[in-house]
C-alpha cells in the first residue's frame, strides 16, 4: 500500500480533487463531533437533522458545500439558521486534507492520511473548545493512542534533528512520538501548575451592594452563572470575599469574611458543610474567584499533538501558540476589543501551530538549530 508506483497510476492531481472531496465528506461529519460531543450525544444516531425542528435531512439536502450555499445557510423545512461555522468546517477541512496530499504525498501515500487524521482532531478540538470552553477525552486521549500507533504505522510522521529528514524505522518513530507525548503532556501541565499558583485568583469587582447567590450547583453574580464545576478544579481552590451581609436560612452576618471550597464554606469563625447549606446569599462589592492559565485539558490536547509529531513540535507548537496569544491580545488592545481575546481558549492557538508545524513549520526550527 505504501508503494508509489500503485498510486501514480493515476494523475497526482486526480488525488489532490479526491483528498478535498473527501476532506469535504469528512468535515460534515465532523460537524456533527462538533454539535454533539459537548452534549454528550451518539455521532451515529440519530442520523442528521436540524437541531431547530427535528427534521431528518435527507442524502440529498446533506451534500457537503453545496447544500449549505444552495440553501442559503438555512433549514429546507423550517427555515431555521444553518451556523456558517457548518460551511467553514467543511471547507477548512477540504482544503487541509488536499494540502497533505499535495505537500506529502509524494513521499508515502501513507503520510497524508496520518496528518489528515491529525488535523481532523485540531478542528474538532478548536472548535468545541471555542463554543464550550473544553476539548474532550474522546479527542485528546483518543488522540493520545491514535498518534502512537500512527507513529507505529507511518514513522514518516516524525523527523531527524538537526536537519529534517524523516525517521523511516517504526522503532525510532514510536519512542519519538511516546518522548513527544511525555515532554507535551509534561509542559503544558508544568505551565499550566505554575501558572495557577502565581495567577490563581482573579478578583471581580461588582457595582457596589450587589446580591450574589450561591446555589447547589453554581454561583449567580449580577449577569452571569459561574457552575461550581468550572470553579473547583483542585481541592485548595476558593471563593472568598468581604461580606456586608450574609443570609441563611437561619441565621444571618453582618460585615463578615466568606470562604468556600468544594468541602467547607467559612462565613466569619462559623464552619458548615456546603451541601447541607441549601440557600445561601450575600451582598458584597467584589469577589475573589479561582481561575485556570489554561485548561486541563490543554494539557492531554498538547500530549496528543506531541504522540503525533515528536517532541520538536511540542516545543514549536509552545513557542508559536504564545505569539498568536500576544498577537491577539494587542490586537485586541489596539482596537480597544479585549473580550476579543479573552473569549478565545489556548486550545486554537495550539492547534493552529501544529497546523503550521505540519506545512513547514518544521523547516525554520531546524534551521534555528545547531548542524552538526
């Protein structure tokens, strides 16, 4: 299968015309990773319809590109607006998968699509991780094992340094792709715990005698709902703040400190167990939250990437994400939007370097390094 010969057959380009074709099959379904992964929904059943009326989409309304044009960006039974981000993922996903082709497969007709499979975990990744703020298990510790055997499989996929000649042994290619999941993995997590013991807390200031809420699942502050699970990530993390009053069911303080943890809530020198506290509100001026530098998952995300391409690109994709983060920020700064940046996750970011390690990324880190 991996011999040239067989696939040359055929005009190379025949191939680029099928890698985008079927990268445009391959984007549909990742819209429906993309839509039905956070909601914890089968990719297989039921088979496509609108999320607005139910309607079964017919193979004939479900053609890739074309349908959504076709149809204007909206449902043939209801109406309803089709996302646009369907269009794009299908277009991105087309595009990146006759890149590969073009790019590498003239050296194995293995190696596109071992990278195509790759980039089709980076979108799905982003993009859930753009709307839902997590990327999940399925796509990074399924991509964890995926990049192992790939690396088994094609040992193209990891390069030599210094230089960037290919690794052509199964051997040397798996211990490259395990040392690049342990270094990715590794870093990220390193980044991601130093990160929150320097930057763990995030003070919000709140219009003077603002009520907040604290429920059996979630923190209501003026405007907002803050789920208890998005908060307590580790044990030590807490919300503190400096209480005018405090209300319970039974009892009620006046100028007093609040403090609560997944296990203990502290208002003044009292101590109660938080689930036995079932109403519970404060009037404060601010409040103090714990907060992440980046995800959890960010962490197994980067050790996916790195059991893909090596430990080269781990440091790559850590070096180019941090710029893109910069540029965006003052971007943001400049056109005075900085919710534009907050709104994006790391995970893109690390994404969008792998990409560009991918097509060529790889050449201006060898050069950067020292020739034997």
């Amino acid at each position: 299968m991996d011999d040239l010969g067989t696939w040359q057959a055929l005009p190379f380009h025949f191939w680029t015309v099928t890698a985008f074709v079927f990268g445009a099959i391959v984007g549909s379904f990742l819209n429906v990773c993309i839509y039905r992964m956070p909601l914890g929904q089968s990719i297989v059943h039921p088979p496509s319809h609108c999320p607005h009326c139910g309607y079964s989409i017919p193979w004939y309304l479900n053609i890739p590109l074309f349908t959504w044009l076709w149809l204007r960006g909206r449902c043939a039974h209801c109406q309803a607006p089709i996302s646009p981000r369907y269009f794009v993922v299908e277009l991105l996903t087309a595009v990146l998968f006759a890149a590969c082709w073009m790019d590498f497969g003239r050296i194995s007709p293995l190696l596109p699509p071992a990278f195509a499979l790759l980039i089709a975990g980076l979108i799905v990744g982003s993009f859930i991780d753009l709307e839902h703020l997590i990327i999940p298990d399925q796509i990074t510790y399924g991509g964890m094992a995926a990049g192992l055997i790939c690396s088994l499989l094609v040992p193209q996929m990891h390069l030599s340094f210094p230089g960037f000649a290919r690794i052509t042994t199964p051997g040397a290619s798996l211990v490259d792709s395990i040392l690049g999941l342990v270094v990715g993995a590794g870093i990220i997590y390193g980044i991601l715990r130093a990160g929150k013991a320097v930057l763990g807390r995030q003070k919000v200031e709140l219009p003077p005698g603002s009520r907040i809420c604290f429920t059996d699942t979630c923190v209501q502050l003026p405007g907002e709902e803050l789920p208890y699970e998005e908060l307590f990530y580790r044990k030590g993390d807490a919300i503190q703040l400096q209480a005018r009053r405090v209300e319970l069911i039974d009892r009620c303080y006046v100028d007093v400190a609040l403090r609560l943890t997944a296990d203990s809530l502290q208002v003044g020198g009292d101590t109660f167990e938080p689930e036995k506290v079932h109403c519970l509100e404060v009037v404060a001026d601010d409040i103090v939250l714990p907060r992440e530098v980046m995800g959890p998952a960010d962490v197994t995300f980067m050790g996916a990437i790195g059991a893909f391409l090596g430990w080269p690109a781990v440091l790559f994709c850590l070096a180019v994400s941090a710029m893109l983060g910069s540029v965006v920020g003052g971007t943001a700064i400049v056109f005075k939007k900085q919710d534009w940046s907050s709104r994006i996750p790391y995970g893109p970011y690390i994404a969008l370097a792998a990409v560009i390690w991918i097509f060529g990324g790889y050449k201006w880190m060898s050069a950067l390094m020292p020739q034997p």
